[in-house]
C-alpha cells in the first residue's frame, strides 16, 4: 500500500523479512552517488552488465535523466534511508516501432540481495510501465549462468525467448546474453 512523504513523493512499502520495510521511490539527483556505487561493482565484479569501466557519477546522471525525460521509471529501493538497490526501464530500440516496448535493469547492493528488492523493485516498473501504455517489456541479461535474474524474470511470467551465444567477452571469457520477454498489456491502438 503507498504512502506518502512530506516532500509529496510516492513511495510503496511492502512486508518484508528484514527488520525495516524497504521504500521504492523515483530517483532524484542525490541517489547519484550510490546509484554509481551499486553500478560500478558489478561493472568491476559480474557479467550482469558488459561494460568494462565504471561510468562515473555525471554519466550515470546523464542516463537517468534520459530515462526520466521518456517518462520511463528510474527507482530507487531504500532500507533505513539508504539506497539498496535502483532499477529502470528504457526504450527498447531508439526506432519509433519499438516506442512500446521497453527493456528493464535492476541492480542490487552486494549486500542486500536474496530480500524481496529486486522483486519489489521490477513489479514497480511493470505497473509504471503499463501506466504509460508499454505493451512489452524485454530483459536483456549478461550470462547465461546469471540464475538469480534469470529466476525473478520467470517469477514474474517473463519467458525466454532467446540466447545469443558467446557475444559478450569480459574477465577473460565468453559470455552469453538470454532475452526475455513479457507482455504488460492486451494489444491496443495507440
């Protein structure tokens, strides 16, 4: 159930397992820095994502802002006040065929996974989503061996429709990507 902070910004708490109720909210320009933070280990650490270099906090910025001007969700999950994990869902494809569909990203503090956050953060996108008139959206995952993505994603009725082999090389090894894909709503004339 939503409730409400003084500064008007919409939050949705949910029961959990740890002792406080995480908060996902829309991320502003202060979550920059632990947005990067979170970012930049599994940029350093995982397959999760194929970039090589952690982008800095003006990069990381720049896309959440262009995020945010498609009228796409940026979220962020906090615990006690702190950033835990951010999530979002940008265009598929920059072609105006694609203008449905979008692609979602989660990535949680190393020390906050296996808590409910990338659960409660990916139904906030999907509603979002749905909200704004998206009909599909696609996860595009790094490694084939990423089972705990691969598992939220099939929790929430996503199905995998794809592997491309071999496409990506990071730590000294090829490295797969599985695609996704999940209907958000009947089809419709836009």
């Amino acid at each position: 159930m939503p409730t409400t902070r003084s500064n008007g910004q919409l939050f949705a708490k949910v029961p959990s397992m740890m002792s406080d109720s995480p908060a996902v909210r829309v991320a502003t320009g202060q979550d920059v820095d632990a947005i990067t933070r979170i970012y930049g280990h599994y940029v350093r650490h995982s397959t999760a994502t194929f970039e090589v270099e952690p982008p800095d906090p003006s990069e990381m910025d720049r896309r959440r802002l262009e995020i945010l001007s498609h009228g796409l969700p940026y979220l962020v999950a906090e615990t006690e006040g702190i950033v835990a994990g951010f999530a979002y869902a940008s265009p598929y494809r920059p072609r105006p065929a694609y203008r449905f569909t979008v692609e979602d990203s989660i990535y949680i503090r190393s020390d906050s996974l296996a808590r409910g956050l990338g659960r409660l953060l990916l139904t906030r996108l999907i509603e979002h989503c749905e909200t704004q008139g998206s009909r599909q959206m696609i996860a595009i995952i790094g490694d084939s061996g990423n089972t705990a993505s691969i598992r939220l994603h099939t929790a929430f009725n996503f199905r995998t429709v794809g592997v491309l082999q071999g496409v990506g090389y990071k730590f000294g090894r090829w490295v797969d990507t599985v695609i996704m894909q999940r209907a958000l709503q009947q089809d419709s004339i836009p």
